[in-house]
C-alpha cells in the first residue's frame, strides 16, 4: 500500500469511527497532536483514550481533499474538517485544516496539524 493509501485508509476508519482500524496504520509509538484538549499524545493506547474522549463531545469528520510534498519527506494533507456537537449533531464548523504525516515502512509515525500554512 503507498503512503497515500494509508492515510486514505486511516481518514476512512476515522470517519467510520473504526478506532482499531485506523490505529492498525500507525506505529505502537505515533506522536499525535491533541489538537482537540491541546498538547501531544504519544502510543496507540493514548491516541485511542484522546479520541474516545473527543468523540463523547464532537463528532468531526475529515475528509482528505490534496495530497502535497511537505518538508523533509513528510505528506501535507489538505482536508475538509466538519465538526459536530456529538449529541445535538449541530454544525459548529466547517474548514480547511492542514495535516502533516510523517510516514515508515508503511505506518503512521507523527501527525502535526501546522498554524498558518
């Protein structure tokens, strides 16, 4: 699978709220951004643990829309981001995020969300 299959896949099982799918692409030890409560996570546990709470109280769906080239051999990824109330299910936004994903042998190592790129 190439590195844009994957990150495919993992948006999919995002999406699709498949948790272990979607940690099955990224490395025992991916260093994950908690865009959501702020700082970093670090390993699957914790990024499973930082999206189940999450999804209690937003319900976002990212939708992959440009795959680019970004520094130091990392792929920039464009999405659509619409986030929900998790129990209204009303809109409280909708935008364009960038996603920068460093990738190894075919897994997930880092996810960074870059401010004002």
């Amino acid at each position: 699978m190439s590195d844009v299959e994957v990150l495919c896949a993992a948006y999919e099982a995002f999406n699709a709220r498949d948790v272990d799918s979607a940690l099955a692409l990224m490395h025992p030890d991916v260093d994950w951004p908690n865009a959501w409560e702020g700082g970093r996570v670090t390993g699957r546990d914790a990024v499973a643990a930082y999206w189940r709470r999450q999804f209690e109280q937003i319900s976002s769906t990212v939708t992959p829309e440009r795959f680019d080239p970004g520094p130091e051999g990392t792929i920039d990824v464009t999405v659509h981001q619409v986030i929900r109330d998790a129990r209204s299910g009303e809109a409280q936004s909708s935008t364009h995020v960038l996603h920068r994903w460093r990738l190894e042998d075919g897994l997930a190592v880092r996810m960074d969300v870059p401010e004002g790129e």
